[in-house]
C-alpha cells in the first residue's frame, strides 16, 4: 500500500523544510502529529505515517487514517514556533478539510491551540465532525479534557507515556506472572518518557535509568523519578546539578549498555539498529517512540523472536484518547480517559501475546496482520467551511 498524499513545503523565512504525508483516508478522514527535529527526513514521515494508519486501528478509531508531518528544523530555535505557524499555515488547505494535525517530538499541543486561533482557523474537524451532534459534544470536552491535571501531569503530557507503562506492566505480567520488581531503563525523558517513568514507579517497576538528549543517569537502587521531573530544564532534559552522589552519569549513546529487564525506547526513531541490536540481549522491548527498531534490527529481533510490544499497540494513548473523546465513548474525566487507555492497551497486549504463545509467530507479523489499515476509494469532499 502506498500513501494517498505526500506534499513538501520549503519555508520562505528560514532554511526549514517539512512535508506531509496522508498515508490513508477512513470516512474522509486522518490524523496524525507534526514533529519538529533536525534529523527528520521525507522517508521518516511516510514510515512514521503509515505506523498512524496501523495506530488508529489498534486504538480502535475505526472512522480515521493515518497521517504524520516533519519539520527539518531545531526545536530550540527562537524563531521555532513561527516555523509551525508558517508550516500550518502552508498546509491549511488541508487542515480545513479536517486533516487531524496535533503535537509530536518537538513540538507542543497548546502551540497548535494557539497558532489555530492566530489563523482563524477551527480545531481540526470534517463536516460531518462538524455536524455530528455526539462529536459536537465530544470536541468541546478535549479542550478541557487535555489540562486536567492526573499525577502532577496534565492529561495531555501523561496519556501516551502511562499508556506505553501499561503495555510494559501487562507483557511483564503475562511472561512473569507477577507485576513490578523488574528494572527498567528508559530512553528518552520528554513527555512520553517521563511519564511513563513515572507511572511504571507507581507499578512498582524501578527505574535505573534514563536518557535523554544530554546524559544517561544510572542509579541501581532507582533513580528519583519525580525529583528529575521536578528540575526538568527548558528543553525538558534532565538537570545534573540535581543529581545525587549515587547517580552515575554516562554518555546518553550507552543507554543500551545498562543491564536491566525491561528496555524501553521513548524518543526517536531507528536507536535500535544493525549495529547495536545485539546489546538487547533477553530484554523486555516495549516501544514507546514511534519506529525506534530499524527493519535491519527488527530482521534481527524476528529471527530471535523476541517478547517485545510494537509502538502502535504500546504508544497509542493520546490517539484512543482524542478519537473515544470525540465520539463520547469514554467518562469525560483524567481518570476515566486514563482508564480507557489502560483496558485498551492491555488488551492489545494479551491478545498479541497469547497469539505468539499459540503459533510461535513474531509479534510484530501478528500485530501487523491484526491491524492492518483500511483503503478508501470513494473521495468525495466536502469543506466544513
């Protein structure tokens, strides 16, 4: 299957560039988010799309595709936000066709709240979105639904990351038959990989280290999860000025080097790779990034066969959140929208499991096969404008 649509743009103010790419339609519709990283690349947007499509099925939205967009361009930048603006703006036309755009690796949700209104523009809706009376009252509760606090988080900052803490417990469950006590390293400390360290704490799981774009901290007896929240810099890194005595501080590149049980990739794509691969050892995977195994890796992973939970069965928290919220399907509460996630995700994880027990298969073929996305072939728009 190929993608529907690929459009490239190339800013007028600035080096950056970017391009969307809608790998597939349901009833009209796509969504996915817009990252913002040096490093992006027109093939990582097409695989990072296509990983939507597979995500919005496993999530169970059964009415959306999925789609993604990429930035080349340093999210640190003081002109970053005006980057996305123009980014948005670019891409417009599609958005008021209900392209569901939102935040990713380098950008921020509010950002998007923000430059919409700037432009005029609706939150992202189709004109049946529009006109739904259920998806009118659904909409209006994401807004609100998005900054209600959980944890010490906010809904938004915590669905992804308690949902890929979730998939980890659940795996760990099934192969162990007790929760908690293993060691896990995370790597990655944005808002996916801080809440998810967060939440596999509160499981009773230690966490011995973290990564993130600056330092990998090492602590055997378990890092202080919520005092590294806590003195989070500006760009969400870890700050070494707070670390205790005990903390060993290494190169973020040998965050596979730390011996643990579970093993849990939460930023970027393709960290695991051919070179580096072989470092897993028995580890528990569990993907918190999107497409953080490369297909030479993963070639690897299958011929072992290894227990692992793909990233569109354990990251898919925000995308069940937006599309049950939209719908009405879920209590219209932090705590409701976190449970939902939750009996999604764990359910996921039991079938997928429970299918490799029985037929020896790799998880990633069953999850692959189980989830494979729709093709529409009738494209009769309609703006909600």
């Amino acid at each position: 299957m190929k993608p529907y649509a690929i459009v490239e743009w190339n800013d007028t103010k600035s080096e950056a560039k970017g391009w969307l790419c809608v790998y597939n339609l349901v009833e009209h519709y796509s969504g996915g988010g817009v990252r913002m990283h040096p490093s992006v690349t027109k093939e990582e947007v097409i695989r990072l799309a296509k990983m939507m499509a597979y995500k919005y099925n496993a999530a169970g939205a059964d009415d959306c595709g999925g789609m993604k967009a990429g930035i080349v361009y340093d999210s640190k930048a003081p002109d970053a936000y005006e980057v996305l603006k123009r980014f948005i703006q670019a891409i417009r036309p599609y958005v008021d066709l209900g392209l569901g755009i939102g935040a990713d690796l380098g950008t921020k949700g509010p950002d998007f709240y923000k430059i919409f209104e700037e432009l005029g523009m609706r939150v992202p809706a189709t004109k049946t979105h529009c006109e739904d009376p259920v998806c009118i009252k659904g909409r209006e509760q994401i807004p609100i639904l998005v900054d209600a606090m959980i944890d010490g988080f906010t809904l938004n900052d915590a669905m992804t990351g308690y949902g890929v803490a979730f998939a980890a417990d659940e795996a760990w469950r099934i192969r162990h038959r007790e929760a908690g006590g293993a060691r896990v390293v995370i790597q990655g400390f944005g808002c996916v990989g801080a809440s998810c360290a967060a939440k596999m704490k509160q499981l009773g799981y230690t966490v011995i280290g973290i990564a993130d774009a600056q330092n990998l901290a090492v602590c055997e007896d378990g890092l202080d999860v919520a005092e590294l929240i806590a003195h989070k810099n500006q760009y969400g890194e870890m700050d070494p000025a707070y670390f205790p005595e005990n903390y060993a501080v290494r190169p973020n590149t040998e965050w596979l080097d730390v011996d643990c049980d579970i093993l849990i990739p939460a930023a970027l794509e393709d960290v695991i790779n051919a070179g580096n691969v072989d470092l897993l050892g028995d580890k528990l995977l569990v993907e918190g990034a999107n497409i953080p195994v490369s297909a030479e890796a993963d070639d690897i992973l299958r011929k072992r066969n290894v227990d692992m939970v793909p990233d569109f069965i354990a990251n898919v928290g925000a995308i069940r959140f937006f599309s049950r919220c939209r719908r009405c399907q879920i209590e219209f509460t932090a705590e409701g929208a976190i449970r939902d996630i939750e009996q999604g995700v764990r359910d996921n994880v039991r079938m997928l499991f429970a299918e490799k027990d029985e037929t020896g298969r790799y998880i990633r073929d069953i999850a692959f096969e189980r989830f494979e996305p729709t093709i529409q072939t009738d494209f009769e728009f309609t703006s909600n404008r």
